[in-house]
C-alpha cells in the first residue's frame, strides 16, 4: 500500500499562531487597542460606528486642540465685545465643537488611506489547521458573496477577485500569512483612493470570516458592506455638508459671532418688556423697526453693568434725531429701563413714555396683517411714522450735532396726525355752484363737523388703532328746526366713520344718525347748512 504523506505545515495553518486582532465596535476591543502604538496587529472593521472611532482614536489630540483653541478664541471675542455671559459662554461651547467635527471630516479620506492600507501590517493570519489551500479556495468560492465582484480566478498561492468597477484584489497565502494586495484599479485619481482600500478590506473581513467563523462573525461582515456602500454614496454629500458648515461658522464669527446684538446687549436684544411694549416682540425688534444706524453697547459704572441701545431718526424736516436707551442689568439677570436721551439730552418721565408708546404704536402698525382694513397702511405710513415732531429751529441740519442737545420738543399723537388728515379731507361729494365765493369750493370734513356741533353738547373725533379707522361722534339739534323749518328742537345723534382707500383717500364707510338714512343725504344737508351760515361773512 503506497504511504499517504502528510502535508507539511509551510501548506497548512498547523503549528503556527495567528496574530492578527479584530478591532470592531466592542468597547473591550478598542481599550485593548489604547495600549499598543499605532494600527498594527489589527484588522479593523469599517462599520457606521467604528467609522467615526477611527478618526477620533487617530486625532483626538488635534482634534482637542482644536475644539479648546476655538473656545479660547471665541471667549476672547465674546469678551472683547463686553457681553460675558453664561449663555453666551454656554453658546461659545456649543459652536466650538462645529470645528472639530468639520476637521475630522476633512480629514477621515487621510486617515482610512492609512488605517485600510493593504500594505499595512495586519498581523499574521494563517490557513486553518490541517486546511490546504485548495480547501481554502474551495470554502472562499462557495461563500463568498459581493455583487460588485463578476468573476473569482486562483492559483497554486493566490485567489483574484475582479470588479469593474472598483479593479483587482488579490489574496496570496504565503509562509507569513494571508496577504492582501490590489493588483489594478479603473481610475488613478487620489480622491478615488481611498474608495478602493474600503472595497478591499471589506473582500479580506469575508474570507477572515469564511475561514474564521468565531474572529468575524458573517452579521459583522454584513455591517461592514453596508456601512463602505453607505459612506461612498455619501461621500459627496458629506463633503458638500462639510464644507456649507465651515461657511456658515465662517460667517457667523466675521458678523460677531451668533448674533452680535445678542452678546453686545448682553442678551438685552433678545428680551421682552410687556410692562412698557403690548406687541409680542423683543426689543431689537421694536427698536429697529422704528429707528435706522442702530446699535447696543454696554459698559459698568459704579459697578453696574449698564446696556445702551441708540438708534437715529429722520424727521419730516431732514433732520436726524439720535435716541440711547440706558437700561440696567441686574445680577439676578433682570433688567429695568433707567433712562432715554435724546440728542444728548434725557427725557423728563412724560416725553420718556411719549416716545415708548409711540414706539408700540409704530411696531404694531408696521406688522399688521394685510387682511386689515387698508386705513392699517396709512396709519403705519403716514401717522405713525411722523408719530413725535419735534420743534427745529432754521439753522438745523440733518446730522447730528452737539448743540441739538438743547432743544425743546413738541409731541404730536399719531392719532392725532390721522385725525387732522380727516378733517382736511374735502367731501367730492358737495359742488360750490356759487362763482362769487370761490373759497367755499374746498370745504373740508372738520370745517363742517366744527360748524354744524359748535354749541353741542358732544362731539368727538378719535382714532381707532384695532382698524385704522377714524370714528366721529356727535350730538346736534335738527336742521329743520336749526333752518326754521320746525317749531321744536329735537337732539340727533350722528356716528360717521372713514376709511382710506388704496389712493390714501378718506371717505364715509359707515354712518348711522337719528335724521337721516344715508350719510350722503347728512353730508349734503350738512355742507348746505355751513354754506349758508358762511358765504355772507
């Protein structure tokens, strides 16, 4: 009988040891990996997780310089703008450690480039004991699974695996182990690098499994497709997010960090004062929407910390009014309005909640909803924003100067304004068919109300702020009788209310009244009425 010889050991796993170590997700793993230097004697697995370990294990230390540098540097500039604060410290924090992560990201094709080197020393992984290498490719054909590899060639040392789309990978059993190799690639381009060394760590994790079943598990191997499939589809979008990210941290550290009013005002800006302002919103944006060139500061005095906002203003006549708003922080982090300067000078109590009113009144009509009544858009373009007129002397300019700080000022209301627009209103509907008296031909609104309750025992004129409109009330005695026409007199009450159109003209929309049926029939008897009364002065 002819002797069976054994296979010697140089063609078989028997007697030598695997050194190779499989670094994937388990914590125990990765503190193991703590204690040696660098990636050798590991196989590491590419999964959703250990992507992003990798890069943390390999850079922590840059990437700590970079998150505590960017820190420093944002405190520093928080500072400087003297809005030191636990929020805006908690804020400086939070966007530092946007930088990190944008440089790790930056960074990760470099990093994969050396940790998935084939040519890097993966510790020694020997055929199984008693296995030959026929045996071997034998169990790698049979198991082996990857859509992107068309065809599977050996030889008496080497399996090839080929792609057309990510090249040739070859397995060679030699007297130091499995080894992998790329033998040829579709494209040369550095970017495409790294794409190659994840395709071919991922064809080793299959045959470490095939032939290694309780090293790497066949579910660990399916992590690891899914994950090198995922990251290069991603890798464009990842690259794009990362660099619209380093673009938005840029722009947010050149306009003063987050939000410049918010760290100069000490987060004043971002606050409310319901006691003084009924409209829903922060003070940056009742002050803005009335006054231009605006800006917060704060400074201590006498060991307070003192938050200013000053903004300019336009007035009808060319000149520029410039306000400062002194507020107090409090260590509680209240805050209280101390006082409001004009042009230099402070505000006695009264002209102080003139102009904070009229601040309200200005926000509110500005942000009314377009579904208002059109009298909303004269209100906010015409009353309100002429809402304070101040006294101006003729050698005023339109800049502000120091010797401003000594006027005196005059207040108008805005509703007031709108009141005195209404009754220089001339009715279209009353003609003056008198050539002798051309001055009867503009006879407005106020002239005849004036004239017609002049001994009444009521009459009034008010705006309402709720629909833009003004409202006339009054009560007088019957024409008939006022004209002759009747023995008694008789009081009549009379409601009017004018509305602008889109032309910014002010007409009756609604009347009601004891003597009439229409308000053209009372506008009529009333316009004949003052014509009577006047046209023989």
């Amino acid at each position: 009988m002819e002797e069976v010889k054994k296979v010697p050991d140089e063609e078989t796993g028997g007697g030598r040891q695997n050194t190779m170590k499989i670094l994937d997700k388990r914590e125990e793993a990765w503190e193991e990996k703590k204690k040696s230097d660098g990636w050798n004697g590991y196989h590491v697995l590419f999964t959703e997780t250990t992507q992003f370990l990798i890069i943390w294990e390999d850079m922590k230390k840059k990437l700590k310089i970079a998150y505590f540098a960017t820190l420093a540097f944002l405190i520093l500039f928080v500072v400087c703008l003297g809005g030191a604060g636990i929020w805006n410290f908690i804020e400086s924090a939070l966007l530092s450690v946007v930088v990190p992560i944008i440089y790790g990201l930056f960074c990760r094709d470099d990093i994969y480039l050396k940790v998935f080197d084939p040519a890097r020393d993966q510790g020694a992984l020997y055929l199984p004991e008693e296995m030959t290498w026929e045996e071997a490719v034998d169990v790698i054909r049979r198991g082996f699974a990857a859509p992107e590899v068309e065809q599977i060639t050996d030889t008496a040392d080497t399996v090839v695996f080929h792609s057309k789309k990510y090249g040739a990978y070859q397995v060679q059993n030699t007297e130091n182990g499995l080894k992998l190799s790329i033998l040829s690639v579709p494209s040369k381009k550095e970017e495409n690098k790294s794409r190659y060394y994840l395709f071919g760590n991922m064809i080793y994790s299959q045959i470490i499994s095939l032939l290694y079943p309780e090293m790497l598990s066949a579910v660990q191997v399916e992590q690891e497709k899914k994950a090198v499939h995922g990251y290069l589809k991603q890798k464009k979008i990842i690259n794009l997010v990362a660099t619209i990210a380093v673009i938005v941290v840029i722009a947010a550290v050149a306009s003063g960090g987050f939000n410049m009013d918010s760290i100069k005002s000490c987060g004043l800006s971002d606050s409310q004062m319901p006691s003084i302002f009924s409209a829903d919103a922060t003070l940056d944006e009742i002050f803005d929407t009335y006054f231009d060139d605006s800006k917060w500061d704060n400074y201590k005095e006498d060991g307070k910390k003192i938050v200013t906002y000053t903004g300019d203003r336009v007035v009808e006549s060319g000149r520029t009014l410039r306000f400062t708003f002194y507020f107090v922080l409090n260590s509680d982090d209240t805050f209280n309005l101390d006082h409001v300067t004009s042009n230099g000078t402070e505000l006695d109590w009264l002209q102080e909640m003139i102009i904070l009113n009229m601040l309200n009144e200005y926000y509110l009509g500005m942000n009314k909803t377009t579904s208002t009544s059109v009298a909303t858009r004269v209100e906010s373009e015409v009353a309100v924003s002429d809402n304070t007129v101040w006294n101006d002397s003729e050698n005023s300019t339109s800049d502000y100067t120091e010797e401003d700080s000594d006027d005196e000022y005059a207040y108008i209301s805005g509703a007031d304004k709108v009141i005195d627009e209404v009754c220089g209103t001339v009715w279209d509907g009353w003609e003056n068919d008198d050539p002798d008296h051309p001055e009867l031909d503009e006879i407005t609104y106020g002239m005849v109300m004036d004239y017609l309750f002049e001994d009444s025992t009521y009459y009034s004129w008010y705006y309402d702020d709720t629909t833009g409109n003004v409202i006339m009330e009054g009560t007088y005695t019957t024409f008939d009788y006022t004209m002759g026409m009747a023995d008694e007199p008789t009081a009549c009450d009379v409601k009017l209310t004018f509305t602008v159109d889109n032309d910014g003209n002010w007409f009756v929309s609604d009347y009601s009244g004891d003597e009439f049926d229409t308000a053209d029939e009372f506008l009529q008897v009333a316009y004949d009425f003052y014509y009577e009364g006047n046209r023989l002065l």
